[in-house]
C-alpha cells in the first residue's frame, strides 16, 4: 500500500509498512480437542484394555486348573446375567467397548504425534535422550504389532479360523491344539505380541500416572516400578499356558 505526503509543490511516495501478519494458530476447541484431553482419553481407554488384559490373563490360567475348568469359564462369559439379559449381551458390550478403546487410543495417540511433530517440524539438532527415542520407537512398533496379532488372535482362538480344530471344537482344545509344538511359530507370534504388549504397557502405564498427575520426585521409584511389576506379571500370566501346553505340562 502506498500513501503520498504533500511537501510543497513536490510529493514523495512513502510505503507503510505491511501489515504483519499474525500466526494462526487454531485454538483447541473442547478438551478433546486439547493435548490434555487427548491425554486423558489415552490413560482412560488404556485402563479399560489393562482391566481387560489382567481379567484375560487369569480367565487363560484356568486352563492349568482344567480343561473343564477353562470350558465353563468361556461358556460363562457368554451366559452372564441370563436370563435377565439375552445369551452373549454382556460380552459383546464388552467387545464393543473394547473395539472402541482400541479405536479412541489409536486416534488419540496419532493426532499427539502429529500436534507434536507440526509443533516441531524441524528436528532438535542435539541428540535425542537415548529413553525419549526408545519409548517412542518402541510404543509405536508395539502398536502395530499388538493390533496384527490381535487379528491373527481372533482367527486363531475365537472363530477357530486358522485353528487346526476349527470353529466347532471348545475353546480348551482350540487352545491346546493352537500351541502344539508342531506349531512352534504360532508360539513366535505370541510370544512376541506379548512382549510388546509388556513394553508397551510398561512406558503407557508410566505415562498415565503422569497424566493423571500422579508423579513426582517422591513417588516416581514406587510408580515406575508398579508399571513394571504390572507388566511383568502379564507377560509370564500370559506366556505360562503357552510354554505349558508346547512342553506337555497341559494337554
Ligand atoms: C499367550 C497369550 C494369550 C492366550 C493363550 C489367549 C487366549 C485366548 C482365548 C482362548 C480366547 C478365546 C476365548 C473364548 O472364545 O472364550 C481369547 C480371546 C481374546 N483375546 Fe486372548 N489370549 C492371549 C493373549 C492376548 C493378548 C495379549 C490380547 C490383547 C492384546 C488378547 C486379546 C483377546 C481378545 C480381544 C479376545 C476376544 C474376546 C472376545 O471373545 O470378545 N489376548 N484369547
């Protein structure tokens, strides 16, 4: 834009400065929209699936019990409170809920890495801290790879579809014919899925005290190691019917 000053019978054009322009930045608008509230539907939905892993974890170990004893527990997941409500409500709330916290955790762990690297598109030229790039790493491969297992997992155990026993068969002989040794990379896939799902529960646990407000220098010892007590607990829980089954322990 150009403005002229009268100076006598002479005019000099003088230009004005630009209008500056100021960032947009588009402001948050509700908490789920804020890195806070994403936060939160991260530490919310996770403890739902951690609820669900542990309660997974103990239901699976009635198979050292039996295999009776792991049958009646599967038939009673589906027919609980009938017949007040119709056979397998309760489970599939269950599913439905699950489904939709895998589903809230992914889109809220992607839309805090996107904000996080639009708000740094340019990476620190100084060296990353060796934990910072490790958590990360590992939190994002152990998603992935928690989501494909979880897929070969309902193939394999719910609908019996890559089982050698099929849909028909109970779920105790699934299981047992699942991990039989002649199998033995069924059991690579498990064994790796369930690791990652310790690491990746050690780092969010961790992370959930955080957001919920919980760490500081006094407690950060203790609640580092509850995460890492928590997730170790799942992994040998969850591992042990396994190695049982492929070493003959249940049969
Ligand atoms: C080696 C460890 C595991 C074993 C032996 C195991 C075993 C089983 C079995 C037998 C079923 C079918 C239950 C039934 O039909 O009544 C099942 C279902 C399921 N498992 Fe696992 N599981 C393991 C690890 C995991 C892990 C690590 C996750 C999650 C990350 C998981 C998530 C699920 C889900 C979502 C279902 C479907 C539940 C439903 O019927 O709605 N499992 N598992």
């Amino acid at each position: 834009m150009t403005a002229t000053i009268e100076r006598g019978a002479a005019t000099a054009p003088v230009t004005s400065p630009a209008p500056v322009k100021k960032p947009t930045r588009k402001r948050p608008r509700g908490f789920l929209s804020s890195s806070n509230g994403k936060k939160v539907v991260m530490a919310v939905t996770g403890a739902v699936m951690v609820t669900f892993l542990i309660l997974h974890m103990l239901g699976n170990l009635k198979i050292f019990i039996s295999k009776e004893s792991f049958n009646e527990y599967a038939h009673a997941l589906r027919t609980l409170l009938e017949p007040l409500l119709p056979y397998r409500t309760v489970l599939t709330i269950v599913e439905v809920v699950l489904v939709a916290s895998v589903v809230l955790h992914m889109w809220a762990a992607i839309s805090l890495a996107r904000r996080a690297h639009s708000a740094r598109p340019v990476k620190y030229v100084a060296k990353k801290s060796q934990a910072n790039g490790y958590a990360t790493h590992i939190m994002r491969l152990g998603g992935v790879t928690i989501l494909l297992f979880l897929i070969w997992h309902l193939l394999d155990l719910t609908f019996g579809v890559v089982n050698p026993k099929g849909f028909d068969s109970s779920p105790a002989d699934r299981m047992i014919a699942g991990f039989d040794p002649s199998r033995w990379w069924v059991a690579i896939i498990y064994f790796a899925a369930v690791v990652m799902v310790g690491l990746h529960l050690r780092h969010g646990v961790w992370s959930a005290f955080q957001t919920l407000g919980w760490a500081n220098r006094d407690r950060n010892k203790g609640l580092r190691l509850g995460a890492g007590l928590l997730s170790a607990v799942l992994v040998v829980g969850f591992l042990s019917p396994p190695l049982a089954i492929m070493f003959g322990v249940v049969q």
